[in-house]
C-alpha cells in the first residue's frame, strides 16, 4: 500500500473480508465453477451486507479491483459508483475477468447502471475472450430485466448478436447467450415471439447455436413474455 488515507481504507476493507474468509466454502464453490486465481471464501449475501455498510466508493472499488482478491472484486462492483466509471475502466475491468460470478456480478451491480451498458453489451459480445463475451450477454439480460422505460425496438439488436453470435461451443459464452435471450423474451409478448424464432433458428445452426437454441426454447415456451 502506498501509504494514503485511499488505500489505508483498502487495506482495512481487505482485512475485514479476510476475517469473514471460510476456507471450508472453498470446494463447494470450486465445485460451482466460482472462483479465480485467489479466492477466499466470502459468500455474496455477506458481501452486501459489507457493502451496504460501507457505501459508495470510486477510490475504494479501485482499491479493491486493484488486489485481484476474488471477494474484493466482487465488492468492488457493489461500491463503485455508476456516475464515476467511464468505458475505459469498464473495459479495463471486463480484461480482467477470470471466473463467471465476477463477471456476472460485475454486469449486474454495476455496468448495467451505466450510460455505456447498451453499447457495451453490444461491443463485449462480438469478442473473443471467452468471459468478456459471456458479460455481453450478461449485460443484455441484466438490462432485459431492469430497464423498465426502454421499448421492444431497444432490444432488437440484440436479439441480432445473439442470432449471429450464439454458436460457440464454450459452456461459459453459450449460457450467457441463452440468457440474454430467456430475459429479453420475458420482458413483453412481442420480444417473447421474437425470442422464440431466434431461438428456432439457432436450432439448425452449428452445436453452440442449436444448444443455446434448444435451451432458451425450454423456457421460453412455456413462460409467455408479460405484457
């Protein structure tokens, strides 16, 4: 640490997610995929209710982001403020991805609540990184549910990337991609047909797409989108 009232706080932070560390989470998280290169054992509910204490803090998330402590990341995306991102620290962060609940935590508490989500979305789908991609898809279902003032038109591009960039046989990409189109084709009975044929033409593509296909579809048919 350098020294600094910023990173005093970090430090302190660090050690209060240390004292909350239960080694004995580690395997059932391993076994759920959850985790990256140091993680320590931190649940999600105690993480919030962490947060929730501490508030809101741009110096403080870039602390924490900066440790690569698993727990500390995901922290990080509960403080940071939405107004004081821009799409350089998003992307910075998107880089940095190694395991599907950072990735997904960070699409849900905090780049979706940003003025970039909508081309962020866009732009991480269309990536190769296996992780950056899923957070596209991410993004489109986290802005499927709680965008409540955007129309059907909004979402017709992305109904588009996940047509044309569904098929990749990564568990990690094509989940995300049967997610984004689940949630879009919730949100009204027009996106929900809509999703339906996306989800039909994906069946007669390559194995990627007909999975993702095959899985929107269980859902999808027998869930109508609300009006």
């Amino acid at each position: 640490m350098d020294g600094s009232p910023g990173a005093a706080h970090t430090a302190d932070v660090l050690g209060r997610l240390r004292g909350l560390a239960d080694p004995a989470r580690l395997e059932g998280m391993a076994r759920h995929g959850v985790g990256g290169a140091d993680v320590s054992g931190v649940t999600v509910a105690e993480l919030r209710a962490l947060a929730k204490e501490l508030g809101r803090s741009h110096e403080l998330a870039a602390g924490l982001w900066s440790s690569g402590v698993h727990e500390a990341r995901i922290l990080a995306s509960l403080v940071e403020e939405p107004g004081a991102v821009d799409e350089r620290q998003l992307d910075e962060w998107a880089a940095g991805f190694d395991s599907w609940d950072v990735c997904d935590q960070v699409c849900q508490n905090l780049v979706r609540h940003t003025p970039f989500a909508w081309a962020r979305a866009l732009e991480w789908s269309g990536r190769p990184e296996p992780f950056v991609k899923r957070a596209g898809f991410a993004v489109m279902a986290g802005l499927a549910v709680a965008d409540a003032r955007s129309d059907d038109d909004r979402f017709e591009p992305f109904l588009r990337a996940v047509a044309e960039r569904a098929d990749d046989d990564r568990p990690i990409v094509r989940k995300g991609a049967s997610w984004a189109l689940r949630q879009i084709g919730k949100r009204s009975p027009g996106l929900h047909a809509r999703a339906v044929e996306t989800a039909q033409e994906l069946r007669s593509r390559g194995r990627g797409a007909r999975w993702v296909g095959a899985d929107a579809l269980r859902e999808l048919e027998r869930r109508p989108g609300r009006t």
